[in-house]
C-alpha cells in the first residue's frame, strides 16, 4: 500500500506533464457548456461561459447599437436572433486585441447578421450585461434563416444622424422607390399579406380574419384595399403615389374598412363587428392589440416619405384626433406607445422584405429600426 500512496504523486505530476504538452491546462481542460444570451444575460456573475448569438452591431453606449459605419474593432453586440433591435436583449462583448483582425466590425462589417460563440468571462460592460476578457471566438458563418435581413448598407447615409437630420436622411432613402398603379396594389397584397399558413390566403389587417386571394371586390364579406393613412387625410385619393404605396395599403373586409373610414387612431370606443378586439366611436379607431405597433410604423412611415416636395401634402402624425381632410392623422402619443408595446414580429418583417425586393424596393425603417421612433418623436 505504501508503494502505491509514493506512485500516486508522480503519477498525478505524469498526467499534468501530458497535459501541458498538449496544450491544454487542468483549468480547460473541461469543457464549458454553450448558453444563449438570453441566459446569458441573466448571469452576470463573473463566471467563465461560452455563449452563442448572432452578431447584430457595435455597443457604443449603454443604451445604443449601431448598425452600420462601425467606429471600431472593440466591441459587438450578440442577440439570439438577427432581427433583435432591442439593446435589452443584447449581450455586449468585448474584443480583446488577440481577436480584433477577425471579429472587429470595423474590418470585417460582414458580420454583421452572422451566428458565432465566444468564450469570456459574465460581467458587466459599457454598464450593460455583458461578456469580457474572450479566450476564444468561433463561427462567423451562416445568418439567421427565420430572419429576412436587413441591406447593412441601406440606411448608411443615416447612421449616427438623430431627429430632424435623421428623418430628413430616411425621406431621401426611402423615396427611391418604384411607383405602383391603383390596380396593380390588388396582386401587391396577395403576396405582401399572404397568410404564413395558407398560400392561397391573405391576412385582414384589422380583422385578423384569413381569406381567400380570390374574393377581393366591393361586395360584403369581400377584402379591399384600406388606406391605413386615410387617403381624405391630404387629400390624395387613389393617384399614383402616396394613394398607391403598399407600405400603408393592406387587406381588410368591406364592412370593417367602411367602420374605420377616416377616423384618427386612438384608444377606447365600442367594440367594432366583424373585427374582433377593435373599437371605434365618434372620432377614433382602435385596432386589434397584434397589429396596433404595425399600423403605427405605417402611420410614421408615411410621414416620414411624404414631405411635400413631390406635389403631394406634407404629412403630419400629430395629438389631435378630429383631423378631417388636414395633411394630419393622430393620435402621435398613442401611436408611440403602440408602437413600443407591439414590436415587429415575424409577418410584419417578411410584408417589409417582399415590398422592398419585390414591388416598391424601398423599406419602412421604423420595422427595421424601431428606436427611431423616439428620436424623431422624442
């Protein structure tokens, strides 16, 4: 027994020896299980973990992202998704100088939208949940396949611009666009509102009913075209135009469509037949809880687009309902909320990707980048 106790040691010291010469050190040896970022988050606790996202910008601040036009190679932030615009469900990362030649957005930009891991320690930074000190990065292949993308280069004249110098920037984007007829708006909405589960379906906006493509008309129970930004609103009717722009235009039955009419946006009325969750009474319109951020972005999108330099009125949003034929839809401060409370999900991303590649080729930039709301409208 004595002899076997006096092997133990060297034996031990053997093994480290080995080890050592591999590479590999008693503290690595282990491997560390991957996380997600979202559980990441809730574990900063200084411990070592491998976390696994998709590169979705530059941390510049304990609030701020950017997208675009990356000042340096220090620092990204991870998401569990492409899409997330949200610096809450962002993991910064630091990037140490071993790493910056391969993973800095600066130099590599093309990262931006693509899945890797890192492996550093959980703590704070930028005063924000994060991860520091990496001792290794992996991956930088592959983008999220459930998220349509976002061009990296279509907002770049607007990066780092706020207020009345960013909407000014996104005007001049987003008016490069293709201009539809009134009749082609019909065939747009068959593939914009198509329903997710049935391709021979569209999506009622404010219904939320799934209806056939074919029974599009002006008879009840029909679908038709209803202009989110009511076309009396500026009075731009049905012309080519902002009464033709299928950023605002969308699918919904007959009868709802004339229970909205040109009514302003705002909370409370009665409850509204044929749309459940929607109300209405002398001067406003609520939609359903799922679409009331969709059709704010609709709402600021047009404000945004059309500013009276292309012989149609400057639209407005403002805190007023009763509006009438006046270049204004209201109400700015509820439209705001909705728009924080309903986010962008999945059906409104994919209608924004099909008009850009398909019809208009020009994006709503308040479905891409939601945060522009408040600087616009703080």
């Amino acid at each position: 027994m004595q002899n076997r106790r006096a092997l133990r040691p060297a034996l031990i010291g053997i093994l480290l020896l080995g080890l050592l010469g591999y590479g590999i050190t008693p503290s690595t040896a282990a491997t560390t299980a991957t996380i997600s970022v979202s559980t990441a988050l809730q574990q900063q606790n200084g411990s070592v973990a491998t976390v696994e996202g998709y590169v979705v910008g530059q941390p510049t601040a304990t609030n701020t992202v950017v997208r675009s036009n990356f000042p340096g190679d220090t620092a990204l932030a991870l998401a569990d998704s492409s899409s997330q615009t949200s610096t809450s469900s962002m993991l910064y990362v630091q990037i140490t100088s071993a790493f910056r030649a391969q993973y800095g957005l600066m130099t590599n930009p093309g990262l931006l939208g693509t899945k890797i891991t890192v492996t550093g320690t959980l703590t704070a930074y930028f005063s924000h949940g994060g991860l520091k000190d990496p001792t290794a990065f992996t991956g930088g292949g592959g983008t999220d396949p459930g998220d349509p993308g976002d061009p990296g280069d279509y907002y770049a004249t607007a990066a780092g611009k706020t207020g009345a110098a960013l909407k000014a920037a996104l005007h001049t984007i987003i008016s490069n666009q293709t201009k539809l007829t009134y009749d082609q708006v019909w065939n747009a909405l068959k593939d914009t509102d198509q329903d997710p589960a049935n391709t021979n379906n569209v999506i009622l906006l404010y219904s939320g009913r799934s209806q056939s493509k074919s029974t599009n008309g002006g008879d009840p129970n029909d679908w038709n075209r209803e202009h989110v930004w009511a076309k009396s609103h500026g009075d731009f009717g049905t012309t080519t135009g902002p009464g033709t722009d299928v950023h605002h235009l969308r699918p919904e039955d007959v009868s709802v469509n004339a229970a909205r009419g040109n009514l302003d946006f705002d909370n409370g009325g009665t409850a509204v037949s044929e749309c459940p969750g929607c109300t209405a009474d002398s001067d406003s319109f609520e939609p359903r809880a799922a679409v009331r951020g969709d059709v704010a972005r609709m709402i600021l999108y047009m404000a945004v687009r059309y500013e009276g330099d292309d012989g149609f009125a400057n639209l407005e949003p403002n805190d007023s309902v009763n509006n009438g034929t006046a270049p204004y839809i209201g109400r700015l401060s509820v439209l705001k909320a909705w728009s924080a409370a309903d986010p962008p999900d999945a059906f409104e991303k994919r209608r924004n990707q099909v008009i850009f590649d398909t019809w208009q080729h020009n994006r709503n930039p308040f479905i891409d980048h939601p945060e522009w709301v408040s600087s616009i409208w703080p």
